[in-house]
C-alpha cells in the first residue's frame, strides 16, 4: 500500500493515543498502590516517637467508628499529655528554669482552622485548650496567663500538675549545673496526623517544650508552620526536637509545599532537615531533629538528624496494634 502524507500523520497519531492510554493506565495502577498503601478504607495515624502506640491506638479507634480526624488526634495525643512516664508532655513535663511547667500545644482541622497555646500553666491538656481557642474565639493563639483564664472560662480544670519526680528531676539539674543535652528526652514532642474514613486530614502537637529552658520560651511545636502545618488538598507534616532550628526552616510548612510540588513525603521530609544542616554548619549533628508527613492518599515519610534516634508510630488496618518505625537519618 502507497504510504501518502495523511496516512503516515495516521498511524502517528494513533501511535500518540496508545501511547497515551499506556501511560495513563500505568500512572492509575500507580496511584491506586499509593492510595490504599495504608490500609483498605485508607484510615491511618502516625505519631512521633515509640511512646506514639498508645496515643495513636485511642485515635485509630475514632477513626475506625468514622470519627473525624480532627477528634482523633485530639483524643490521641490527650492519652500523651496525662502519661507520667513521658516527662516531655503535659503531665510530669519539665520544669523551666525557674522550677515551672509551663505546656505548649497547636491543632489544625481540615478546613485550614487552627488553635495553639504556649506557656500554659495548671491545665492537663493544653490540646484541647487549642481546640477551643480555634473554635470558640476569633484568633489562634494564646499564651501565658492569658491563655491559662480562657482556659478555667470554659470549664478547663486548673490542676497541680508538677509532679515530685518533676521537681526531683529539676533539683538534681539544678545541683549539676549541667548543660541540657540534646537528646530527645530532653526535648521531644507530640505530633500527630490522621486520615479519616472521609479522606480528611487533621494534626495536632503538644509537649512542655526544651528541659530547664528559660522562662517565657516557646519552641516550634504550638506554631502553626513550624510545627505543625495540614493542607487538606496536599497532606501533612509535624516536627519534633530543637525547636529553634525548626522555625528557622518553617519546617512543617516546608514539607507539604514541598509535597505540593510533587516530592515523595519522605523525600520533602529529608529537604526540610537539609535545610536545617545548611543553616546550622558547625552544630547540625548535636541537633536532634525528627520530621513526620503524611499525603492526602495516605503515603507517610519521615526523617531525622541523628543517626538510629528518631523513630515514629505507625497504626493502620495493616498494623492495627500499632507498629513503631525507625527512621532514616542525615548521619546514618
């Protein structure tokens, strides 16, 4: 057959169109693997660090009754705030300086909504104080005393919350004069992030910020950027460790923009601790660090500074006890 002009752009064409379908049969096997990577109805929560499984195991059980994401992470991390065993949250939390416990917290919705407050006394669960604030008030933050009279206006129980162990602790640094190091006891956090039965994400952070910092300081963890951000179009992220290093970068915020872009969470995860090793040359491997991401069709990540330290919770339908994960690292 005599091949002319029409019947050659033909083939071209039709060669163009299966092409095409090919590739868009492969990249819709592609996304369903992301999208039911966690579990069979996509519900799934993750949490910093190994103590995580019991926060994240009160969580999964909101969502597997279709609770929202947003009640979820509440419930979950409150579980944290009042365990004594974990004296870098809520309850049992170290002491500043001056021998105070002084609570840090933030909450994002999936509509964007957020609450956060810092230097909270006397109240157990700086979470839900968040949350009010985000729902009841006009603004999304408050601190000090000023957060601490919101708080008792809607009911919050003013509680001692300074534990003996807390104040054994704070005298026995007190006598050694010691530097706090920067390990994650002395500073680690509470971040979690949760998918719900309806596709939407939500976060939440707490902890009682750096060991014997001084007073008045604030850290990343109640700061919407830094440490906490949730996009309900892209994903989300939460930090914990040196605070300070954290902000520098809008750690949080970084990663999900960095997702938006198209990075694997893990990938953006990794970006947002170069980032703080570019800022801080001579010191990034005294920095414990630890970064968490979770994308809108389920796909989690992680990274750390410090080599075999940070390590998140993981609880889906895949692991529904609930599996602790090591992270990859800059220094491994």
């Amino acid at each position: 057959m005599r091949m002319t002009r029409r019947s050659i752009l033909g083939l071209a064409i039709s060669g163009f169109i299966a092409k095409a379908a090919s590739q868009s049969t492969k990249n819709e096997s592609k996304k369903h693997s992301m999208t039911n990577s966690g579990s069979d109805s996509g519900i799934r929560v993750i949490s910093t660090w190994p103590f995580g499984i019991s926060a994240n195991d009160r969580a999964m059980k909101i969502l597997l009754q279709n609770g929202s994401a947003l009640d979820a992470v509440e419930e979950g991390v409150r579980v944290t705030e009042a365990d004594p065993s974990v004296t870098s949250v809520g309850y049992n939390g170290s002491l500043d300086r001056d021998g105070r416990l002084t609570l840090d917290a933030c909450i994002m919705d999936h509509r964007g909504m957020c609450g956060s407050v810092a230097c909270l006394e006397h109240i157990k669960h700086p979470i839900s104080v968040a949350r009010a604030i985000m729902e009841h008030t006009p603004h999304v933050m408050l601190v000090g005393s000023g957060a601490l009279q919101f708080a008792e206006d809607k009911g919050f129980m003013r509680e001692n919350i300074v534990t003996e162990d807390a104040l054994r602790r704070w005298n026995e640094w007190k006598q050694s004069k010691a530097v706090p190091p920067p390990t994650p006891e002395n500073h680690d956090t509470i971040g979690m992030l949760a998918l719900d039965s309806k596709g939407n994400l939500s976060g939440a952070c707490t902890t009682s910020g750096l060991s014997y910092k001084l007073p008045g300081r604030v850290g990343d963890s109640p700061l919407i950027g830094p440490g906490l951000y949730v996009d309900n179009e892209i994903g989300a992220a939460t930090a914990t460790g040196v605070g300070e290093a954290i902000i520098r970068v809008v750690g949080s915020f970084l990663i999900v923009e960095l997702m938006r872009s198209g990075m694997e969470p893990e990938a953006a995860c990794k970006e947002a601790v170069k980032r703080i090793v570019k800022k801080h040359p001579e010191s990034y491997s005294s920095l414990q660090i630890g970064f968490i991401a979770i994308r809108k069709d389920g796909e989690i990540g992680a990274y750390g500074m410090r080599k075999k330290e940070f390590s998140y919770s993981l609880t889906d339908e895949q692991y529904p006890q609930g599996t602790v994960v090591s992270a990859p690292s800059w220094l491994d």
